[in-house]
C-alpha cells in the first residue's frame, strides 16, 4: 500500500516506514503530525484519486529530525567585464517517518 501526499509545494510516494525529507516543518522532533492533502492510495489493484484531495484519509508521520542539506554554490561570471559574484545556499529540511496510512 502506498499514498502520494503534497506537502511544501512538493509531491512524494509515500509507504508505510519510509524516510524521506520534505520541506522544515515548525514541529519539534518527536512530535506526530497528521497529512491531509493525499492526492492518491493505492492498495494491489484498488487505486483511489482525489479531485484533488481524498477526503477522509490522511497519512501519518513522526518527525524524527531538522537539518540542512549540501551547500550548493551560485557563481555569476560575466568575461571581460571585471565580474564576478559568488554565493551559496543551504536548505532547511525536516526528517519524517511514515507510521500509518488511512483512506
């Protein structure tokens, strides 16, 4: 069995004990959060869509930790003209841990 959630502008496949890193959440580490946006379960053969939400199911998850990612460098280069800008940026994440998935 498996869900497709929406959360941070993004969309994942999610299954029951999985890990994944989704977009910093404001929760403390520990603490379980239930999502309602799911767009889709599948479970063998039956598939449920929502339109574009299936009302009444959610998904279950414990965060486990906060973090940030690999640096990733922004370099602006312009030959010849004397110009050069350079700069880097982190993002934030937050660990989860799929318990339960309900539709």
């Amino acid at each position: 069995m498996y869900a497709v959630i929406k959360t941070g502008g993004k969309q994942y496949r999610v299954v029951v004990g999985e890990t994944l890193k989704v977009e910093k959440l404001e929760l403390n580490e520990g603490e379980s959060l239930e999502l309602d946006s799911v767009l889709m379960i599948a479970n063998g053969e039956e598939i449920k869509v929502g339109a574009p939400y299936l009302e009444g199911s959610k998904v279950t998850a414990t965060i486990k930790s906060h973090g940030r990612g690999k640096k990733v460098d922004i370099i602006k280069f312009r030959r010849r003209k004397h110009h050069r800008k350079q700069m880097g940026h982190r993002q934030s994440y937050t660990e989860l841990e799929i318990t339960a998935i309900n539709g």
